[in-house]
C-alpha cells in the first residue's frame, strides 16, 4: 500500500537532465542568433544627422542666477504721535514723489502752533516797550537824571525780550514743523506694499514698526554673484565700455530684459570664493520684481573666427570630448575636440575642427570610426549622396 512516497528510476532522472541540458542550449543559440541580427552589417549605412561646422562671431559671455532687489527701499515711519485720520492710497498701488500717504489729526499740532504765535506777539510788545524804556532811560542818564545802573539795567531788560522774541520765532516755526509731520508725504516714487497702519489707529512718534514700506522698481536692481577667476576679466572690459547684462525671466528666456553692469563689490567672498556684483535695469515694463530669481547673461565682448558645433555633437569618452565627421566617401571618424564654453545650444571649440566639416549630431551611439553612414536631415548640402 502507497504511503505517499514516491520513486524515480536513476535512468529516468539522467534522461530528464539531458533533455534540459539540450533546452538550454538551443535557447541560447537562438539568443544568439537574434543578437547577431541585430548587429549592423558591414555595408550598412547607418542612419545619422549632421550639421556643419561654421565659423562666426559670437559673444564671450558669463551665465549665473541672480535675485531681483528694489533700487530704493523706504519704511515710512511718522515722526509726531496721533490718530490716523486718513489713508490717501491702497495697497500695492504705484505712487510718486510727494505724493499724500497718510494724515494724522492735526488739531494738537494746530494748537500748539497758535500758543507759539500768540507768544511772540506778547513778547513782541513787551520787547517794543522795553526797548522805548532804554532810549528814556539813555537820555536821562545823558542829563544825569538817573544813575548808571538804572540805565544798564533797563538795556538788559530790552535785550533780554529780543532774545526771548527770536527764542518764540523758533519756537513757532517747531510748531508748523510739527503740525507738518501729521501729513506723511512719498518720499520716492514707487510700489506701495500692504497698508500697516490703518485708518483710526493710535501712532506712536518713530514706533519699530513702519506704516508702509515703499520699493522703487523704476530703475532696479539684479544681484548676482559670479566666481572670483572671472574678475580680472570683468575689470578689463569694464575700464573699456559698459558692459550689457540680460535678465531671463524664467518662462519667459525668449524676452531678455536688457541692463548694464553698474557695481563690483570690492571684497571677494573668502568662504564661497565669489564676488557679489550688481546690474542697473531701466525695467519700463515693469517685468522685473523684487525678489524675483532670474538667470543672467553677462557680454564681456565679441570673439571673432570662432568655430561653433550644436552642443549635442560633441560626446564625451574616456579620452575626453570628441565628435564624429563625416568624410567626403560618407564614413565617419572619430575626432578629439577641445571645447572652449558653451552659448545657448552651441559649443565653441577650440581645437580640433575647421570651418565646412561635417559633423553628427543625432545617432553616435552605433557609430565606429570607419562606419558608413546615411545623411537623415534636410537642411545639409550632400544629404543621401551615395
């Protein structure tokens, strides 16, 4: 009777291994076979787009990412304690030099100023008859009337009230100061932000917070930072002309706002081994906001007889950066290139290429030097020439 154990003849376990030996082998031939099919064959032409070599003028430029800041940033702070009675604008609007911002209830002040005036009036009067009462005085003691004393006491007292008279002038125009204070006017032209003072409330003289702060965006300014062996050459060119910088928005890299380098910082940043510089920006349209971060372009000069590839044709190997050029029979060689920078989509090389070759731009990957090869794209002269 079966206990559940179950038997296998030697013979039959030797078959069944040699049964998968040879499964496997035939999996692996096919394998094989496919792979070696998809190998190119030695005549076939390989499919590639190329692009040629020109020689052209370009700009030497240096690319960085710099941050948008106000050209003149003011907290308006009152400098006379009241009540706000009125807020002459509205958040975030655009106002001009000397226009009206605040207004704070002015009736102390009004107060104050009519106390100054009445003041000097009454010193006024008293100084007028102090001053008659010296004359008087004068002439007796030129008749020996009255003593010496009497009379120099009565000049002092007639000096002492003109004082007090220009001390009371002083003191008015304090006041009229003062009143002035409780009507804050823009002190520049620019963008408001949110309102932090609102109507009714209490203000203390100079209080640590600001009522509003203003940012002028008309001119404005791009910060950016580029590393310290650049600097040389910034100086050079600068002593030369100004120096144009473009601001890209991103989104929007194809409308590059345009300025001028304006400022170099004169230390050099020990910790990042960069320098901090500063570009001016006329900013009509109003594009650029403070706070923005923005990728700039800064055109040192122009170099001439530069050769210039797509970017995307020079690959990089073990022996360093390289293209592929096709020859006039249509095969390709590797060539080793040195490349000097890089402008938009275009490398500069230095070294390695001449005006007029051809070079590959689309499909290195299969390709060997000595490789044929066939012309895909239709904007290159001998394109399918076999």
């Amino acid at each position: 009777m079966a206990c559940g154990v179950e038997y296998s003849h030697p013979r039959f376990q030797i078959s069944s291994l040699r049964a998968l030996l040879l499964l496997t082998c035939l999996g692996l031939l096919a394998g094989c076979s496919e792979v070696k099919s998809q190998q190119p064959k030695a005549n076939e032409a390989l499919p590639v787009s190329v692009s040629t070599v020109q020689e052209k003028t370009v700009p030497v430029q240096l690319r960085t990412i710099g941050r948008v800041e106000a050209y003149a940033t003011v907290a308006i702070k009152t400098r006379v304690g009241g009540e706000i009675t009125r807020v002459h604008f509205q958040d975030g609007q655009e106002v001009n030099r000397g226009d009206l911002l605040f207004t704070l209830d002015p009736r102390p002040y009004e107060a104050a100023l009519a106390e100054a005036r009445a003041k000097l009036l009454r010193d006024s009067a008293l100084a007028k008859n102090a001053e008659n009462d010296a004359r008087r005085y004068e002439t007796l003691f030129e008749k020996n009337y009255v003593s010496r004393t009497q009379y120099e006491l009565a000049r002092a007292n007639a000096d002492a009230l003109k004082a007090t008279i220009e001390a009371d002038r002083a003191a008015v125009e304090n006041a009229r100061l003062q009143l002035s204070y409780c009507f804050i006017h823009a002190p520049i032209s620019g963008q408001t932000g949110s309102v932090l003072a609102d109507l009714g409330n209490m203000i203390k003289a100079n209080a640590d917070d600001a009522m509003l702060v203003i940012n002028q965006i008309q001119p404005i300014y791009v910060n950016f930072s580029v590393a310290e062996r650049h600097l040389p050459q910034i100086k050079k060119y600068m002593t030369l002309g100004e120096l144009s910088v473009d601001a890209l928005i991103p989104g929007e890299e194809d409308r590059p706002v345009a300025g001028v380098l304006t400022f170099v910082d004169n230390t050099v940043d020990k910790a990042s081994g960069t320098i901090v510089l500063k570009a001016t920006f006329a900013n009509q349209e109003k594009r650029l906001w403070p706070g923005l971060f923005v990728n700039v372009v800064v055109t040192l000069t122009t170099q001439p007889h530069a050769i210039v590839v797509p970017a995307h044709a020079v690959q990089t190997g073990q022996q360093g950066q390289y293209v592929f050029v096709v020859k006039a029979d249509l095969t390709v060689e590797s060539r080793p290139v040195t490349v000097g920078s890089q402008l938009d989509q275009e490398a500069l090389v230095d070294s390695g290429l001449q005006a007029g070759e051809m070079v590959v731009t689309e499909g290195q990957l299969r390709l060997t030097t000595g490789a044929r090869v066939e012309i895909k794209n239709t904007d290159q002269p001998g394109e399918n020439t076999r």
